[in-house]
C-alpha cells in the first residue's frame, strides 16, 4: 500500500491497474493520469517525494534474493530509472526469507522503511541527497528482553538517525 506523496501543490498516488501514478493539482483542481509500467520483479513498492523528484522504493526479489531499491521518475520519458540499492552485504540478511516492507514515513528527503519477516524487524533508514543506508537500532522495552515492533506512524524531529 502506498501512500500519497505532496511535491508543491501536486499530489501523487500510485495506480495498480493499469500501472502507473495519478495526480491532483490542488491548485487547478486538475486530476492527470500517467500510464507508468512498475520495474520488473518489483514488490511492496511505495511512493516517496524528495525535493521536486517523485521517487519509487520497493522490494526487487530475483530467486531467493531480496533488496530494497530507489527508483526516480524521469519526467522526460516517464519511466523509472534505479538510482540506487541497499548495500548488497544488507539484502544477504534477508536471502532466502518472505520479506514484507512498509514506508512508515517520509521527511524531506529522508524515508524510514520496515522490513519485516516472521523472524524479524528491522527498520531503515535511506537519506536520498546524501545516498546513506542507516539500520535504526532495535527497541528493547526498559527491564524486558522482548523487542517492540513498529507498526506504523513516525515523527522526524528528531531524525531516527541521530546521535545521543
């Protein structure tokens, strides 16, 4: 499922038949329609905004291997060009596992991303101008050794990145 995204006065949502993005001018009351075909072997994509660039993260699972990848709209050709990949030494954690991802949140240019299977849940954190991978670390409850996992909603100030 993703959410819409904000770029300007524009909303952008993602469309799954036919593939592509819708979008909303909340200025001119205008409603566009972009026929858009996702990238191959593509799974719980989701839409993300970064500055003016309108940007596509999603699960690409070739065999038993699975990673996160970012995509930009070009908006010449209106197709999706990769623009970067989790380090590959992060997708072998998840070789072989049903990996199921959600966009918990997007700030500027930085998107918090759950990756979660039925062993675990990591959270992650990708900063689009700078091009950073970040594992948020785990939350442990106080006096407990059982892990929390986070479902949805996040806050971005302070950044989930940010050093104590």
């Amino acid at each position: 499922k993703s959410q819409p995204v904000a770029i300007h006065s524009t909303l952008y949502f993602m469309l799954t038949d036919p593939e592509g993005i819708l979008s909303y001018d909340m200025v001119s009351g205008k409603w566009k329609q972009f026929i858009i075909p996702g990238p191959p072997d593509l799974s719980d994509h989701t839409l993300a905004a970064c500055g003016e660039r309108l940007m596509l993260v999603g699960l690409l699972t070739k065999n038993a291997a699975t990673c996160v990848c970012i995509w930009e709209l070009q908006k010449m050709t209106l197709l999706w060009k990769e623009v970067d990949r989790m380090p590959n030494i992060w997708c072998l954690e998840f070789y072989g596992k049903h990996i199921r991802m959600n966009c918990l949140g997007n700030k500027g240019c930085l998107i918090l991303l759950s990756l979660r299977s039925r062993q675990m849940n990591r959270l992650i954190t990708y900063n689009a101008v700078t091009r950073e991978w970040t594992k948020v670390p785990g939350c442990t409850v106080p006096r407990g050794r059982k892990r929390l996992w986070i479902a949805c909603g996040t806050a971005f100030h302070p950044s989930p990145t940010a050093r104590a």
